[in-house]
C-alpha cells in the first residue's frame, strides 16, 4: 500500500504543496498538475490510483475532469476526491454526480484525508 500513486490536482502551488506533504508523509508517492488538461494528460499517462482534484480549475474544471475520467474505460477505475473550498450541498451533489468518491471541502484535516484515501484504496 505505501507507494501508491496519488495525482494532486489544483492551480494553487501552496494548496498543491499542502495536500502533496500531506500524502508524503503516509508514504505515498505523488505527481500533481495545475490545470484540467493537464490532469487529464497525467492520469491517462501515470495510471495513479486516486486524484485529489480541485473544482475551480484552469482550462477544464474538476467536475469536467471528473466525468471525464469516469467515463473514459482506461481511466474510469481511479478513485476521485474532490477537494474544494466551495462547500455548498449544490457542488457536493454535482461533485458526487460527476462521478467522485468523495467530496471534501478546504480548509482539510490530514488525519481526515488519510482516512478518507485509506477507505478508497
């Protein structure tokens, strides 16, 4: 379990910076991207097990990123964790809709993460 692969996708360096040290230190290994096109780029690539992907995105945003991979064969088993500071019920239900795992709001709590990405793998 300790090097899974783990796809950190968002536009901002130090919200991509804490989510990345975060996963590091339970041992993951991880890759990021900054925009949709990118991440999109990455997972059909690198094949990680699970995205943390932010909604508020350049070029693609995350629900698009989402359907997207959820709906493309080779990459529609990666687990997604929408991670986002927009905390209304509306972006959760679209998030989930998308087809996320699971929908989790900014600011985070690592132990809340961790646990959240140990129940997806």
């Amino acid at each position: 379990m300790a090097q899974e692969l783990i796809m950190v996708v968002d536009d901002s360096p130090t919200d991509q910076r804490l989510v990345s040290s975060a996963l590091q230190k339970q041992g993951y290994r991880v890759i990021t991207a900054s925009d949709g096109e990118e991440a999109l780029e990455k997972a059909a690539k690198e094949h990680p097990r699970l995205i943390v992907l932010d909604i508020i995105l350049p070029k693609k945003n995350g629900f698009q990123v989402c359907r997207q991979l959820k709906t493309t064969p080779a990459t529609q088993d990666i687990k997604i964790i929408l991670l986002s500071s927009k905390a209304q019920d509306s972006d959760r239900f679209w998030g989930l809709k998308q087809g996320a795992d699971e929908y989790m709001t900014k600011p985070f709590e690592d132990a809340q993460l961790a646990a959240m990405i140990k129940k997806l793998l």
